[in-house]
C-alpha cells in the first residue's frame, strides 16, 4: 500500500511540474487589476515592469516546485494537504503574472525548468526534515517573497496602476501563507539557512530580470 502511495505521489508531482512549466495557469479569483485600465508608459518602462513581473512569475515558479517538493515528502497527511493548498493559491499568481508580461510584450524566463527542479528538491528535502521544518521553509519562503515584492513595489512607474494590484495582492497572499505556516508549528529556521535562502534568490532575481 505504502508503495503504491509513494507512486501515486510521485506521478502527481511530475504532473504538477508538467502543469507549472508548460501549461496555461488559470485564476479562481478574478485577476486584480481587471478593473483597472492600462496606462500609458514608454517603451522603457514597459520593458523594465515586464522584467519584475518576469522575476515574481519565476518565483512563484520557484514557489510551486518548492511546495510539490514538501508535499511528496511530508510526515503527516495535514502538513502534505496545507502545502497543496499553498500551491494551488500560487497558481493564481502565476496566472496573473503571465498575463500581465503578456500584456506588456514580455516573455517568461527560460530558466524556469532549472529553477523548478532546484526548488523542488529543496522542498522534497525539507519535507523529509519534518513537518516542522518543512513549514520553517514555508514561512521563510514567505516572508523573503514578501519583501521581495515590497521592493517591486517601489520600483513600479507612479502610473503603472495594473502591476501595482498584482503585486500588491500578491503580498497579501504570501504573508497569509506565512502566518497559516507559523499557527501550524513552524520551526525557526537557523541564520545560515537563511542567508542561504536570500543568496539564491537574489541569483533568480539577477538572472530572470534579464533572461
């Protein structure tokens, strides 16, 4: 029984990294700048807000395979479920994301399959650390994402009202994940695994903005 388990795990993980990389994403919820009318910017500013959004689409990316990771590993059947659910709220963003590149002319990264398989088997992991630390993971991921958007935010153009709805509703999202993460006993991660964590994010960032 247990293998089988193992096995039906396993190929939903693969199907959900097919569904991550190569799919279309689509949103529940309406997308939060759909009430919004686009605005005029230059053709610089397009291209540099198309470059953040193509950074967050990665890190959702990034996100995605962190929490299919955990999930395939997870102890208990709670902890397996709440990092499912984690990643079915991402899909939103990506959705989002991906339509707001598409709208400025942009492209998502290349680097998303390489980035995908590093996160996952960060995830995967962690998850077999305990369910503790797997949500210390969760909570940590959160919290840099957080402030990575909050960084975003500043960078936007005054009038980019659309982007700003996106990320700001982003930011939302995350800090709820990274409180359900903390109410369900997460464990604080150590300050080297954290510096870790900030290196490779910082990497994505500098290399999606361009690629």
């Amino acid at each position: 029984m247990n293998r089988l388990i193992t096995t039906d795990k396993l190929i939903c993980a693969f199907d959900t990294g097919l569904r991550t990389l190569f799919a279309k994403p689509h949103s529940e919820r309406q997308h939060p700048d759909a009430a919004i009318d686009e605005s005029p910017m230059d053709n610089q500013q397009k291209k540099h807000v198309s470059a953040l959004m193509r950074v967050n689409h990665t890190g959702e990316v990034c996100a995605q395979a962190l929490y299919s990771g955990q999930a395939l590993t997870a102890q208990s059947a709670a902890t397996s479920i709440s990092m499912q659910q984690a990643a079915r709220e991402e899909t939103e963003h990506l959705a989002w994301c991906e339509s707001r590149i598409e709208a400025l002319g942009g492209h998502t990264s290349v680097l998303n399959p390489l980035f995908y398989a590093g996160s996952f088997a960060i995830g995967a992991v962690a998850g077999a650390l305990g369910d503790n630390w797997s949500l210390g993971f969760l909570e940590e991921t959160e919290k840099q994402v957080g402030a990575h958007l909050a960084s975003h935010l500043d960078q936007l153009p005054a009038t980019d009202e659309k982007s700003r709805r996106i990320i700001e509703q982003m930011q939302i999202d995350e800090a709820k994940h990274a409180n359900d993460a903390s109410i369900q006993g997460a464990a604080q991660l150590p300050a080297p695994i954290k510096f870790c964590m900030t290196k490779m994010s910082q990497l994505m960032t500098s290399t999606t903005y361009h690629i």
